[in-house]
C-alpha cells in the first residue's frame, strides 16, 4: 500500500485553485498505480492552533525528561509527524500570503519542524531525520512574480525549501500558479501549465519510489 499525503492551507475551499490542482496531482498520481491510499489534511478546515508554552516547554526537554503532560502537549505534533512519515509522497497546496506561508500553513510547519525529532544539529549544521520522499507544491499567487515594479516578491518557496530539507524533504518540486485574481484567460494558462507540469510529477514520483509503486 502506497500513502499520499495531501497538506493543503487555502481558505477559499472549493474556489482555491492550488487546492483544485493539488487535488488533481493527488489523484492523478493515485490513479497511476494502483494500491495507493489517500490521507487530506486541511488545515483551513480544521485549523491547528500555533505552538503554546507547553508545547514549547516540553519540546525543549530531552524524551527521557518527558512526562505524562509533556507527553499530551507534543501529541498533536507527533500525530502530524506520523503523518509524514507514513506518506511515500507529500503534496502541500497553498496560497501566497504577503508573499510568504499563510499563518495556517506554518503552524503545521511549527509542529512538524522539531529538534531531535525532525533534525537534529551537527557541527555541519542541522540534519534531516526523516527519510526523504518525492514532494510536490502548489502555489497559487494574484499577481505576478518577480523583479518590482512589474512582479512581487517570494518569500515562500525559498523558505518552504529551506524548512523542508532542514527535515530530510530536499526532493521538493514547486509549481507557482502566478496571476490567478487577472482573468479568465491568465487562470486557463496556469491551468495547462499545471497540466504540463502533473505529468512531471507523476512520472517523477514512479521513478523515485520504484517498481513497487
């Protein structure tokens, strides 16, 4: 049995369009082979709630130092991380938010992203721990990208990047729906582009997981 796990952030609901194409990806990627299972985690849906000082103070003591309440408060975050750890491909969609992740997408960040769990620090710098496994984002932005006056900036793939190899995801794959608030005809271009890029994605995600997928 293969797991996909779908991690979308948008609070449009069915109108988002990066979460329409990721649903696509999903299912399309399902649909290849077969014996795939489908796992969605909406965080608009049902939003988490951002690291408090429990969470905080348990993250910072060793496991062995963990008791039964330092248990409960990293119990949400170890469900998330469960998560991970049992999809063989990982899609996140999510809308650009003042050019960087919605607040809701980085409370997921902050529960999943975690040290001596997720990675731990070197002399190096900080390693992954968790095996890596294709993954595939979804960004959908209003306006243009690039260089002002003309486009805006982004801060979110370089930092969704960072944030994921710092965890062992470095095989990640990003499609920026650009100029969806523009017009029909802008939507339909980012739509084929989307298309083109899906055949990518699946053809990627056989590859990397092998015969068996």
């Amino acid at each position: 049995m293969r797991r996909l796990l779908h991690v979308s952030a948008s609070p449009r609901g069915a109108a988002s369009f990066s979460r329409t194409v990721g649903e696509e990806l999903a299912g399309a990627v399902a649909a290849a082979t077969p014996g795939w299972t489908v796992t969605r985690r909406d965080l608009s849906h049902t939003p988490l709630p951002h690291p408090g000082p429990d969470f905080a103070r348990a993250n910072a003591l060793a496991p062995d130092m963990r008791g039964p309440a330092e248990r409960a408060a990293l119990a949400r975050s170890e469900a998330l991380i469960a998560e991970i750890e049992a999809a063989d491909v990982l899609v996140i969609s999510t809308p650009m938010h003042n050019f960087t992740v919605p607040s809701a997408l980085k409370a997921w960040i902050d529960h999943v992203v975690r040290p001596g769990r997720t990675f731990r620090s070197t002399p190096a710098g900080k390693q992954g721990l968790l095996a890596d496994r294709p993954a595939f984002a979804i960004v959908s932005c209003g306006g243009r990208l690039g260089e002002q006056p003309v486009g805006q900036a982004d801060f979110l793939t370089p930092y969704l990047r960072y944030v994921l190899a710092t965890i062992g995801l470095s095989c990640l794959d990003v499609l920026c729906l650009e100029e969806m608030n523009r017009g029909p005809e802008k939507v339909a271009a980012a739509r084929a582009a989307a298309r083109k890029w899906q055949a990518g994605c699946i053809a990627r995600a056989a590859a990397a997981l092998g015969p068996g997928a």
